[in-house]
C-alpha cells in the first residue's frame, strides 16, 4: 500500500513538473530588475551627491585661496575697487555651486599694530565682505580689532595653527563658508556646511590701508554689514 502511494505521488509530481506554467522563466528577468532597481537607483543617486559634495569642497577651497592671493597680488596700495574684482572672480568661480546667495567671504587684512610693551601684537586694520549668508561672520575679529593692545598678538586662524604678519608687511586672510546646496537630496549628508581658509603675504605693496579711488560711495562698499552678491551689490 505504502509502495503504491509513492507511486503515485512520484506520476503527480511528473505532471506538474510537465506544465507550462512551472517551464515559462520568461518573466524572471524583469522580477529580478524590479527587486535590484531600487538599490541600484539608490547607489547611483548617492554617487552623484557624493561627486557634487566634492566638487563643492574643491570650488570652495579654491576660492579662498583665490580671494586671499588675488588681494595680495595688487601692488602699490589697494582699492574698494580691487575688492569688486576681487568679488566678481569669487562669484564666477563658484557659479555652478549656486555659491553667492548661500555663502560669506570674509576677507582680513592682518597686520603688526605698531604698539610696544603689552599692547604689542597684531591688528585687523580692514576687512571686506560678500555673500548673501546672512547666518555667518568672521571667527576671529573684526576691522580694528587688536589695534590699540594685544587682543590678538597670537594672530588669527584656528588654534594650533595662528599666522602672525611681521613688521612692514601684511597678511590678507580669507575665511569662506558655504551652506551646500544638495544635487538631490539633504537626506544623504543632512545639512552640510563647507568651511575653509586661506592666507596670503601682500606683495610689493608698502602701503595696506583700503584707498577710494574711484571714489565709490559709502553705501556701497563691500563692508561687513553688507549681505549681497554681484547681481545684488551694496546700494
């Protein structure tokens, strides 16, 4: 009896292995492509906002540096209109970060303040601003800061890693911050915020106070009560 019910138990089990339905893989494929999509589609989205984080980090890098050298580079003395190119060089480059609207230059001219005995040591003697960011301002003083003591003889910049101007010669020192605009989504670095910094000895240049040459009005100075952008200048 045992013999026979395996018998037929084995004859079923051939039938159902005969019908089409258990032969036809033709749909398999796309099963497997509606399981592995979504993740594959999450890889490739977290590729492309890790890359423009990236580029983002790399631009805003390279545009500290390029504020601090480029106002180190004018020779003789240096002009409110230096500082709109200056600017203007800023906001070009990072143009494809949506840069201006979403972050602040704060751009320091450091030097000795002249003083001796314990009001010795360094002085913020001007400082020009630009970006729309209104949430950030400069983490280490303010124009004519350390002027008349010595608030800041150890200089500027993190701790561990201050720079100091010698005597005849000056440092501009640019702080850049830069809320990053997401490619695709927030949910993959939450809300980031670049920081870097840049410093520059002035070359060829005797004397570092801001000249007015042009004669550019008060009102629209790049100052550091300032919040605007190349399409949106002080007025």
């Amino acid at each position: 009896m045992q013999k026979m019910l395996k018998t037929e138990a084995w004859k079923l089990a051939d039938r159902f292995k005969n019908l089409p339905i258990v032969e036809d893989t033709s749909g398999l494929a796309l099963l497997e492509f509606a399981f592995t999509a979504p993740v594959m589609l999450l890889i490739g989205l977290a590729g492309m906002e890790t890359a423009n984080l990236a580029v983002a980090h790399l631009q805003v890098s390279q545009i500290a540096m390029l504020v601090a050298d480029n106002a180190s580079r004018v020779r003789e003395s240096i002009d409110e209109a230096d500082i709109r190119e200056i600017f203007t060089g800023a906001d070009l480059t990072g143009d494809a970060i949506d840069f201006s609207p979403n972050a602040r230059i704060i751009l320091s001219n450091l030097e000795v303040n002249g003083k001796s005995g314990s009001d010795a040591g360094q002085w913020i003697r001007w400082q020009r601003c630009y970006g729309g960011n209104t949430s950030y301002g400069s983490s280490y003083g303010q124009e004519g800061d350390g002027k008349d003591d010595s608030s800041l003889v150890a200089g500027v910049g993190p701790t561990g890693n201050k720079i100091t101007a010698s005597p005849s010669t000056a440092i501009n020192f640019a702080e850049v911050v830069y809320d990053y605009e997401p490619l695709i989504s927030d949910r993959f670095f939450g809300n980031t915020v670049i920081r870097y910094q840049s410093a520059f000895v002035a070359r060829e240049r005797d004397d570092h106070a801001m000249k007015n040459a042009s004669s550019i009005p008060s009102n629209e100075l790049w100052k550091c009560d300032v919040y605007g952008t190349i399409d949106n200048p002080p007025s």
